[in-house]
C-alpha cells in the first residue's frame, strides 16, 4: 500500500511534488523559529504581554464587553416589546435614556448625535432610530415606524420628526 502511494506521489511532475514540500518546509521553520524578545522602543510600548497589568487590563475590557452585551441585548428586549405594541415610544426611550445615563460614553454620543430640546427627546430620536435599523419584512416594518413617528410628533410636536442624526 505504501509503495502504491510512493509510486502514484513520484508519478507526478516535479512541480506538483517538490512545491508543496518547499512550502511546508518554510512555513515549518517559520513558526518554529523563536521569536525575538522586544528590545528597545518596542519593549517600552508594549512591555512583556505577560505582564500582570496586561492580565487587569484583559478582565477590564472583558468586564466593559460583557456590559455593553447586556445593554445591548436589554434594548434588543425593549425594542421587541414597543414593535408588539406592548410599550410606548415615550417609555422605551425613558427606558433607553436610564440605561445610557449608567454610561457616560454612552449618554455623550446620543447627546452628540441627535439633535433636541432634552435629553428625552434626543433618547426618543435614538429609539427611531435603533427601530429603523431592524430587520423587519418592509410592510410591517413601514407601519411599525410610521407609528413611532405618529407618536414622536405627539409627544414633541414643534419638533421635527425626520431629522437624520449626526454623523
């Protein structure tokens, strides 16, 4: 069995044999080569990666990753209730508006982007917005923002109800 492969792999041309050995040969000393220890400039920026601060840093953004999950997956919730029409406008964008104002980064950014008289206002433009960006069949989904937009212009009516925010 061996010497039926043997024979088949130096059956073919030179090239579809001696290639891919000197790829593997190379990729093989490649990664089997050591790595240079960071000297100079480089080791003051970046320091030894196993380095303990590095470790607190990790569990810190891991920690900040896992927050912005559950905002997330929280205002995922909220939004499923207002396309039921189990939630108004006005209380999910209450609801977006306290979950923001736990983070500063967060509140800033909807303050930055969309334009208002409050931050109830500029919460509820984000509510419109995160809505807009659903994936909902077309039909469902007009008459879905077209009811977010009645309500808008109900609850802040010398306001303008198709102002894109700013980016």
């Amino acid at each position: 069995m061996t010497r039926r492969i043997l024979t088949a792999v130096l059956a073919q041309p030179v090239r579809f044999v001696v290639y891919p050995l000197i790829g593997c040969a190379a990729l093989g000393l490649l990664f089997a080569a050591p790595r240079p220890a960071a000297t100079g400039a480089d080791a003051a920026i970046w320091g030894d990666w196993t380095d303990a601060s590095m470790t607190d840093a990790n569990r810190v953004l891991d920690r900040r990753r896992a927050d912005v999950a559950a905002r997330v997956e929280y205002k995922e919730a909220l939004l499923a209730e207002l396309a039921a029409g189990r939630a108004t406008l006005a209380a999910v964008a209450g609801a977006f508006l306290r979950v923001n104002r736990d983070d500063a980064v967060c509140l800033e950014m909807v303050r930055a982007t969309y334009p208002g008289g409050s931050d109830e206002e500029k919460s509820a433009r984000n509510v419109l917005d995160y809505a807009a960006g659903r994936h909902l069949p077309t039909g469902p989904k007009a008459v879905f923002l077209a009811r977010l937009a009645a309500e808008f212009a109900a609850a802040y009516p010398s306001a303008p109800t198709h102002v894109a925010p700013a980016r």
